[in-house]
C-alpha cells in the first residue's frame, strides 16, 4: 500500500507541557506554532522536508529548517535557531540539585542536530548568553552572574560521549564565595542531598574538553564570618585566561589571571594546574601587592586578639605538588605596620605581638619573612 499526503500545514497552533514528576512543577507554552511538512509517505528511503516555527509564551523564539525520513528507520536532520529564550525555564529541574534561583537570562544559539538509530545524537553549533543573573535562594543575595558569555562552537556527540567547547569568553563575570559562623561555604550549603542509588553498571563517563576560558572585566566578593570581627574583600578588574581543559588528558591547564584587590591592591595568579586532579600535578604562583593589613585585622583579632591600624602587605606564595609531593614557598613582606587595640577572643593565643613586631622590623620598618613548606599532601602528620 501506498500513502502519501504532499502538503501538511499547521498555523497558529499551541502547545502546553507540563512535568508534574517534580516538587515545582514545570510548564512550557509554545504559541503561534507552525509546522511544514512536504511529501509525506511510507515509502522506505523518503526525505520529507520539514520547516518548523514558534515563540515561547515565557519569551523567545525559534525556527528549525531540516529533513525527516521515517523507514527504514527514523532519522532527523535540522538547523535550529533560537533567539533570547529564557533560561528560567529550566528552573524546576535546576532546583533539585541546588538551592539557586535563576533570575534573569537568556540564550541564542545556532544549531545543527543530528538524530538516527545509527549516528544516535550529534549536536553542534554557537550559543551566546548575554546575560545571567543567579541568586542564593536562601537568602536572596547574587551568587553568579555575567554580562555575556560567548561559545563559538560546540559539539556533542552521543555515540562517544563526548562534549567539547571553543574558548568560553566571559565579559564581566562575578561570583561570591563567603564562609557563615561556623566555617561553612555558602556553596555547600546550596547542594541539595540526593538519594542513594542502587549500584550497579554505569556508562561511559562523560568526556569534556573545554578549548579555553577568557576572563574579561570581572569581580569577586569573598567573606567571611566566622571571625570576631567580621572580614571582606573584593577582587575587581579580574582580566585573564585558562588554557585547554580535557578529561581526557594529564596535560594541566595554563592560568594567567590578575586583578585589583580592594582599592589599591593587586593580585596575580599563574601557573599550571591539573583541574581534574590537583594532587597530581600544581603549579601556581600568586602574588598580592599593597594589601592594606588594615583589612586583615579579623584574622589576627581571631588569633592574637590584637587588630591592625596601619601597614602594607606584600605575598608571593609559590605552591608545586607533584605525584602528592608539596613544595612551596611563602615569600611575606610587611611594612610600616602599627598594632591597634586588644580585642577580647578567648580563642585568641596569648602572644606578645607588640615585642614581635618590634624585633621582627629591619632598620626600614620591614618585617621580611621566608616560610618554605613541604610534605605529602596525602599524609598531613
């Protein structure tokens, strides 16, 4: 028997999703739907054009140009374009994992996909994130956002697992890290418990390769609150790059990074680091210039019960781990300081800062101090 319909239209249609599997549930609207599809039939080896077309009741829009053919077996080829659509729409499913609200974002992206029961799934293309905007569910404060994140390309291909990345391009990123009163980090208090599984086989793991990541005009707040005086600082102007990130390679990543450190400090990271397994292989220097100490009075407030009222900081810390081995150097000079008033921190050791300080000062006022540190990383004592 033969089949065959040679033009099917769809205009204006509308189509509702929801997922009531999750805690929140999830709706999706598609409006002024159409659909194309040019010589249908059941004829083994047909490639039917199909042209497909809509927007996004909650914003954004997109347009798939492709063939389809049905038997022998099913097999989909399409070039998909998609214009601002909202990166909230994947709120539900986000917020099982973690404890974030994704407030703002959009995504446009140009994509080729590839669907049979032979080639299973490839997907390739460029996105562009303009702008995201992600928030600590639990109290409200900004947690991640950006001006714009740019992919050139990207490519995933199911039959090997793999998925790989051009350079990944931020403009104005900012991420905040802090610690609350019991030295907890705000990010490991977002992880939400996910039920045990039952063991059993696992597929292959999942390859990544990330061709890069570029820093531009970025910041970080860091915090912390677990001290009698509560400490904060910010790095701001944060320009720089990371080299090539592979799963599949002991080759480590190239970091070059530099930034302004509250008002007038500097900070500059650099070195090579194994991403996936640090123990293995570190690298790094970091090098801060004209911190002011005064901003460091609640770290010696928590061990010396003595604040900072004035001084300049200078710190090159050089870490190198290899195969566990840990050697590194830590290079502090500290000039012009002057000791502020006792604070009351039973926690405090009872130290003689005031005498230190005094016999620790060269003939210019500059306390200079050497520390190198070794060990194995896997055996602390």
């Amino acid at each position: 028997w033969y089949l065959g319909v040679e033009d099917l239209q769809l205009s204006g249609g509308v189509v509702e999703f929801s997922d009531k599997t999750l805690a929140s549930p999830s709706n999706l609207q598609l409006d002024d739907l159409s659909v194309s599809l040019t010589g249908f039939n059941n004829q083994a080896g047909t490639a039917m054009p199909i042209q497909l077309g809509g927007k996004l009741r909650q914003g954004g829009s997109f347009n798939a140009d492709g063939s389809l053919s049905l038997l022998p077996e099913f097999d989909l080829s399409s070039h998909i374009s998609a214009t601002d659509l909202p990166l909230n729409l994947g709120q539900a499913y986000v917020e099982q994992f973690a404890l974030i609200e994704i407030v703002a974002g959009t995504m446009s992206s140009e994509i080729d996909i590839e669907l049979s029961e032979a080639k299973s799934l490839r997907v390739s293309g460029s996105a562009l994130f303009p702008t995201l905007d992600i928030q600590n569910q639990q109290d409200g404060s900004d947690l991640l956002n950006w001006g714009s994140l740019e992919i050139d390309r990207f490519e995933f291909d199911q039959g090997s697992n793999n998925l790989s990345f051009s350079q990944l391009t931020f403009d104005t990123l900012f991420g905040k890290f802090g610690l609350d009163e019991n030295k907890v980090t705000n990010l490991s208090k977002l992880i939400v418990e996910q039920p045990e599984k039952s063991t059993g086989a696992t597929g292959q793991p999942l390859g990544l390769i990330i061709g890069g990541i570029r820093i531009n005009d970025s910041s970080m707040d860091f915090s912390d609150l677990s001290l009698p005086l509560p400490f904060g600082t910010n790095i701001v102007q944060l320009n720089g790059s990371i080299s090539t990130i592979d799963t599949s390679s002991e080759e480590p990543a190239n970091i070059n990074l530099e930034g302004q450190v509250d008002e007038f400090g500097l900070a500059r990271i650099t070195g090579s680091l194994n991403v996936f397994d640090p123990i293995n292989h570190t690298d790094m220097t970091l090098k801060f210039r004209n911190l002011m100490m005064s901003n460091l009075s609640p770290y010696t407030v928590e061990f010396a019960g003595r604040a900072i009222d004035e001084g300049k900081l200078d710190l090159e810390l050089v870490y190198a781990i290899d195969k566990g081995l840990l050697s590194g150097t830590n290079k502090v000079n500290l000039s012009d300081l002057k000791l502020g008033e006792e604070i009351d921190n039973p926690d405090a050791a009872s130290l003689p800062l005031g005498l230190a300080v005094s016999l620790l000062k060269d003939s210019d006022g500059v306390i200079k101090i050497d520390l190198p540190v070794e060990g194995d990383v896997n055996d602390p004592e």
